[in-house]
C-alpha cells in the first residue's frame, strides 16, 4: 500500500513538474540609459550605478546603418541580462532607435564568418588572444573560430591596428 502511494505521489510531482517547466517565458528587455567607454576593443555602458559590458552588432551592421559609437556618448539601450554581459536588442541614439536583434534575440545582421585552413595553420596561438569575442580556440594545433561567438570583426585575419598584425601565414579566410 505505501509504495503505491509513492508510485501516485511521484507521477503526482512528474506532472505538475511538466506543467511548469512547459510555460513559456516571455523574454522581457529592459531599458537602460548611460555613458559609452571602449576599453580593449570591448563596449561597456556607465549607467551610473554599473558598468555592464556590452553585446553589440558587428562592426561593419554598425556603419552600415550610419552608427558611430565613440568613448562618453550618450545614449539609450534595450537588452537582456545574459550572465555578465548585456545583449543590446536595440539602440537609441538622438531619439533615433535602430534595431540590431529581432523580438527573439537573432542577429539581424549577416555574419561572413571565417575559417581556418588546417593545412596552412602552424599552431602559433597569435590569432586566440587578440579575438574580442573569444571566438578563436586550438584543438590538436589547429586554430578553430567558434561561429556563434564570432562577430565578423575581421581581427584574426587583419589584426587588431596593434600588435597583432593578423595571421602570420593567411591561414584564417572570410567565408564568401
């Protein structure tokens, strides 16, 4: 008797467990206002009470659509909170509000990622730090570039107008 109990109890849980874990969650953006500041080639907003980093558009999404960020502009932002890092959805700037990510978070610009040709590449690791994004990691001493995390920048390729002068051996190629 008290094991058929269990066995209701435990389908009883199962079930209600379903329920909730089905609801859909709508994705709610938060507005945010405050303070640009470029720092290693990385965004970050001063809203006064943080500095969040930011996730923005690639840089070519940007001067396609006539944005140009600089260091202490001002500006409005909807994003969502993703660990440490804000996705920006949109950005307003002068009262003029430009949409860089659809309702569901998808990037509303064409990413051209590259890849690394496995022949050519000689292990050298200079391509891994200089990436902003992280995107760039070595497996069996080959550079691999993670699509998701590239942002299409073009630092692994044309170096970062720094130190890194961009791949030593043109291994790295932008997919057309």
């Amino acid at each position: 008797m008290k094991k058929r109990w269990i066995i209701v109890i435990s389908i009883l849980l199962i079930f209600v467990f379903n329920v909730f874990s089905q609801s859909e969650d709508k994705i709610e953006l938060m507005n945010y206002s405050g303070t640009l500041k470029q720092v290693a080639g990385n965004w970050f907003l001063n809203t006064g009470e943080d500095i969040v980093a930011l996730s923005l558009a690639s840089n070519e999404f940007l001067q396609e659509k006539e944005i140009e960020l600089t260091s202490k502009m001002e500006l409005s932002l909807t994003g969502l909170m993703q660990e440490d890092e804000l996705v920006v959805y949109s950005l307003i700037i002068e009262e003029k509000e430009t949409k860089i990510r659809d309702d569901a978070g998808e990037a509303l610009w064409k990413i051209q990622p590259y890849t690394v040709e496995a022949d050519k590449c000689i292990d050298c690791r200079l391509c891994v730090s200089p990436c902003p994004k992280g995107a760039i990691t070595m497996i069996k001493g080959v550079a691999v570039i993670d699509a998701d995390k590239c942002d299409g920048d073009g630092i692994c390729v044309n170096g970062d107008g720094k130190k890194y002068k961009g791949c030593p051996v043109d291994a790295i190629k932008k997919v057309e």
